[in-house]
C-alpha cells in the first residue's frame, strides 16, 4: 500500500508499531460510540490489530497524521460483513478520529483521498460506507465526501449488548466510479 497525502494529511499503511496509537482511538467510549457502544479492552485492540493487518493487496488501513500528530485512520478494503455482499469492484471506505480532531474537515479530507485512490490506483467501480442511522456526524461527512444515502437496513449481526440507537438500524451512502469521475476535480 502505497502513502497517500492531502494538503494537510499524511496516511500511511498501518504497521505494528501504530498499534498504541489504535489503542489511544478505540479506547475512547465517544470515539466507540457508534461501533461497540464503549472503551474497547488492549487485548479487543490487539485483536483487532491483526485483523487490519491482514487486508487484501492494495487495500487496508492507512494511520493519518498532520505533522507529527496521530489524526486517526481510514479504511478501503473488500466487502466483508453479512451487509455486504462480495462484490468484485467494490470496497467499503471507513474513518475513525480522536475526539480532539473531530469537526477540522480531517474525516472528508481523507475519505477524498481514499475515494480518488480507490477509483484511480484500484480502478474500483463503487465505494460505500456504512454507519448506525442516529451517527448524524459520520452521515454528514460521507454526505460531504460525495457519497449519496444508498439504503437503510437492519444489520445482520446478532448483538448480546445492543447500542443505543441501534433499533433505528442502518445506512450505507455510495458513490460510483461514474458519479466519481463527473465530480471530482
């Protein structure tokens, strides 16, 4: 995986040595919210370290930094979960920031990166997100990145300890190769 830069973000291929900087994100119950519904553990962090790590070619997960300083990370990686049917040329695209760096445009700014990644280096025809319906701050920015509201759903997934809000269900937002290419630029 190639480092990708903005104006004024590096994103760089997780490795090993970012693992405390994931640890620092998932351990914040607001930054988990909308995901697990609280603070992750460093052994659910450490799990879930491996599972990033194990993506396919080209794709993954990219640590964003401004300057020096840990921002967050994005995703573009397969279809993977029982809400997303194994589709050849599509890929989910995902963001996670620390709190202190919400609301700075960071979130767009990288998820722009990853779409132009996405439809130019991977040649990828569709890239969605998905996100609780109540996340009305994830909506926006996949909104503001140019992804269109695709559909709403009840996940598929069987929760023991289910978040609230969760009962509103789901939405995935969308954008083409297509739509992409008439817009970018």
């Amino acid at each position: 995986m190639p480092t990708l830069h903005t104006p004024r973000l590096t994103l760089v291929p997780l490795a090993d040595e970012h693992l405390e900087l994931e640890y620092e994100l998932d351990s914040d119950p607001e930054v988990m919210r909308y995901l697990t519904g609280r603070a992750s553990t460093r052994t659910e962090v450490e799990r879930a370290h491996i599972r990033r790590m194990a993506t396919a070619p080209g794709f993954g997960f990219w640590m964003g930094f401004a300057g020096a300083d840990f921002v967050g990370w994005w995703l573009l990686r397969p279809p993977h979960g029982p809400d997303q049917p194994d589709v050849e040329g599509e890929a989910e695209l995902g963001y996670r920031l620390l709190r202190r760096h919400w609301r700075q445009g960071y979130a767009r700014e990288g998820s722009l990166e990853l779409l132009r990644y996405g439809f130019e280096e991977l040649g990828l025809d569709r890239i969605f997100a998905q996100t609780m319906a109540v996340n009305k701050p994830s909506r926006a920015t996949m909104a503001s990145a140019g992804l269109t509201f695709a559909r709403a759903f009840t996940s598929a997934a069987e929760y023991d300890d289910p978040i609230e809000g969760a009962e509103q269900g789901e939405v995935e937002y969308e954008i083409t190769r297509s739509h992409w290419l008439k817009t970018a630029g």
